[in-house]
C-alpha cells in the first residue's frame, strides 16, 4: 500500500513498506496539464529526475517493542554505546512515523465529516475516541521511554537529545491536530486534555533544561535545533545509499561507433570525387567541404537515434543500498524515468485515468524502479525497510504563471467579486507490485497553483472527471483543471 501526503513547500511524500525479499516494482505516473508546455525540450528527463526525485530508505518493524529492548539492554551494561545509539534511533524514528501517520488519518477523518453532515455526529463520536487512543498510546511510548533513563554520562547525552525532539514533535503534532479541529462543543474536552498534555510537555523540557531561554522565545532556532535533532535520529537507520547512472560505456562505443561509420562514407565519397573530378581544384574542394558539412550533420543524429534505441526500455540508474553500520549491501535497485504521451500507456493506467478529452495534450511523467533487498544482511530484528520517495513539484510551478481573475456571485442579495488564483489539477497514479502478487493501482489528485501545493486527496481510479475539482469556495474551485 503506497500512501501520499502534502509536505512543505512543493514537496509530496510518497511512501511504501517493502515487506519480503521478493522482487519489488513501483511505477509512478504524473499527469502534466498540456498548457504547462512541460517537454523535454523544456526540462531534460535527466534533470527532472536529478532535481524533483529523492528516495530513502529506512528499517522498519512490525515489532514495536524491539528498540526499546535493546535499549534497556544498553542500559544494564548488554550493548555497547553505538547499539545504545541505534536502538534507541529506531524507537524514536518508529515513535513519530507512527505518531505522522495517526495525525494524518484523523485529518482525513476530518475531511470525511465536512462532506457528510448526515452522518457528522456518528462520524464526530468515532474520532474522538480515535484521539483518545492516538494521546494514550503517545504518553504510554514517552512514559516508557523516559522509564529507560540511562545513568552513564556518555548514552545519557544521546537520550537526553532524543527525549528533547520527541517531546517537542509530540507537542507540535497534538497542536496541529487542535488547530484542525472543528470548532463545536463535541471536541471541547478534547481540545481541553490535548492543550495540558502539550503545556505539561513544556514544562517537562523546562524541568530538564533542554532548551535555553533564548532558543525556545525564537521559533526559528527551536524549529532550526529540532530539524537537526530529527537527523540525528534518522542517521542511524537510514540506508546509505550509491547512485550510478547506467550505460556510461555503450554510450562512449556508440558516439565511436556512429564517427567510424560516418567517415566510412565521407572517406568513400571522396575517393569517388577524386576519381571524378581529378586534380585539386576550386570545384573539389567544394565538394570536399560539402562532404565534411554532411558529416557534422549525420554523425551527431546517427549518434543520438543508435544511443536512443540501445537504451529504449532499459533502466537508467542503479541505486546500491549499504547498512550504516557493517557497510554491508543490502539491496538494489533499478530506476526508470521518461516522459510518455497518454497513447503510449498500458490500458490499466488508462483505465485509472479515465482519460477525457479535457486532457488531450497532458504529458505524462513515467516514474518506475525495481528493486531486492536481503533481509539476512539487515540489523537482527529487522525484515522490513520503509522506502521515502520525495516528489518536489517546484519544476513544475516554475511553468505556471501568477494570473487571478475575478467570479462573481450573489451574496445576502449584493453582487459581491472575489480574486480567484489560477489553479491547476495534476493526476497521480501509482502501481505496486510485490513478487508474484496482483498490481495495486492507486490515484491521487494534486491541486496546485504557482505559489503552494493546494490540496491533495485521494480518489478512486477511473474516477469521472466531474468530481475532481476540490475545496468548497470559488478560491478553490476555479482554478483547477480536469
């Protein structure tokens, strides 16, 4: 299951969990509105790919627990520092994938209510005791972290760093989620517990004297402190990772391969002119000149139609993936990336798109790698690897311009005209498949204009194209395209 959500800035977050050590394929196909003029022309498939695609990998576990064992294994003297340091990583890393992902569905969740009000009071009941269970299950994880308090002065700095970030994430998570709620009595008392846990997690940094005065009056240093704090979490049980661009050497043979054959020719037709025309003359070296023009001409487009055709269908980069720790490989993967015309597609992503007329001229952004992983060579306990792909749009908002127009409307009897941002949809598709299994194929609508990513939500491929429009004001409507 591949999920996707909005970051900041122009970035979309995709991610999957690759559960077995069977061959793994992801595609990802991103609809362009033809009158962007996206081309190649325009933007290099090269420097798309360079510019707009970054992937990680991380260790992921169904275990939960597991970190937090090694940890107190650490603690009574079992494990050494640098285990201390990783399990402890892995638990907090664990802490807020999981923590990003319960604030995520209750937004949805949120959504869900807007769009039905039949059933907003049922729907309302049913996320509240969702936070209930997301703020208990936060302050059993911390409580459980904070149990494990080392003694020695060398893993009590590490801890004491990790213990800062995830009290600070948790506040800032359960902020988010009261500034999202909606503003009626059914969510008064929720708003009331999640305000004192966040006020109480304040006071707990202050008691332990995370942060200075200074950096916690200054938003910019205390977001700049924790940023780096989130590194430091994430580096041990991130892959590192070895990206090397293919076809380096059948590139080099085929530019020698196209001069040899070109002066094959231009060395035949001067003989030939030779022969013809006999002593040097002004009329053969004319023709000699005519001769080395042609060659200049034919050999950088033989050139490039025998490179085409040697690399159609072949992948373009190979990503090699080592543990931070044994510098062991343990998996890689093979990357694909070009742009498509829509007749060029496979039925089943047709059919996902649901292609109308409205779209005729869309340019098509074709995305796919496939990859192994070998679990025997991962950190004991671990099977899994949860791969990040970041999608960053800002390429393509570049090419939209800052035109607004104006809608009218009728409001309590008056004629009133309201600034509407030009907006456009941008269609994602993506198909998973695991080893043997079926293809998952899943769609999402990105509504974007120059200056953010609007909104994101996902649909139901094949979805009609009537429903795609999003947001509930003329702001939000106007300026998307189908």
């Amino acid at each position: 299951m591949v999920s996707v959500e909005r970051k900041e800035g122009f970035n979309l977050k995709i991610s999957r969990v690759l559960r077995e050590s069977t061959t793994h394929r992801l595609d990802l196909y991103l609809f362009v509105p033809g009158e962007l003029g996206l081309s190649t022309d325009v933007i290099a498939e090269n420097a798309f790919y360079h510019s707009a695609i970054h992937v990680k990998r991380t260790y992921y576990s169904d275990r939960h627990q597991l970190p937090l064992v090694l940890s107190r294994l650490a603690r009574r003297g079992s494990l050494d520092s640098d285990q201390y340091r990783l399990s402890l990583s892995l638990y907090a890393y664990q802490y807020v994938a999981a923590l990003e992902r319960g604030g995520r569905e209750l937004h949805d969740a949120k959504r869900e209510e807007e769009r039905d009000e039949d059933e907003a009071a049922a729907q309302a009941a049913a996320r509240q005791a969702r936070i209930e269970e997301l703020v208990e299950l936060a302050l059993d994880i911390l409580k459980r972290l904070r149990r494990s308090r080392p003694e020695d002065a060398r893993l009590l700095k590490y801890f004491a760093n990790v213990d800062n970030y995830l009290s600070w994430f948790t506040e800032q998570r359960l902020l988010s989620l009261v500034a999202h709620l909606p503003r009626d009595r059914h969510y008064k008392s929720n708003k009331a517990r999640l305000l004192a846990i966040c006020q109480a997690e304040s006071d707990y940094r202050q008691a332990q004297e995370y942060n200075s005065a200074r950096v916690n009056r200054d938003p910019t240093r205390i977001s700049n402190k924790m940023r780096l704090l989130r590194r430091l979490i994430e580096y041990p049980v991130t892959l590192k990772e070895k990206t090397q661009e293919l076809g380096g050497g059948e590139e080099k043979a085929v530019k020698g391969l196209a001069t040899a054959v070109v002066m094959i020719f231009v060395s035949l037709g001067l003989l030939q002119a030779r022969e013809s025309i006999g002593d040097i003359t002004a009329l053969f070296v004319l023709v000699l000149a005519l001769l080395y023009a042609l060659r200049e001409v034919f050999k950088d487009d033989l050139r490039t139609t025998l490179w085409r055709w040697l690399r159609k269908g072949r992948p373009k980069w190979r990503r090699q993936y080592y543990d931070v720790h044994s510098n062991q490989l343990v998996g890689r993967q093979l990357e694909w990336f070009d742009y498509q015309r829509f007749a060029k597609l496979d039925e089943a992503i047709k059919t996902a798109r649901k292609r109308n007329v409205a779209q005729r001229e869309e340019m098509v952004l074709h995305y796919r790698s496939s990859s192994r992983m070998s679990p025997t060579r991962f950190l004991s306990g671990y099977e899994q690897t949860r791969e990040t792909l970041t999608l960053d749009l800002a390429v393509l908002s570049r090419l939209m311009d800052k035109a607004s127009h104006h809608v009218y409307r009728v409001k309590d009897g008056q004629v009133v005209r309201e600034s509407v941002e030009k907006r456009h949809l941008i269609n994602l598709i993506t198909r998973e498949v695991q080893g043997d299994g079926e293809p998952l194929i899943q769609r999402w609508k990105v509504v974007m204009s120059r200056s953010k990513i609007v909104d994101i939500e996902p649909a139901e491929p094949g979805q009609p194209a009537s429903t795609a429009t999003t947001g509930r004001d003329p702001a939000a409507n106007a300026g998307a395209r189908e």
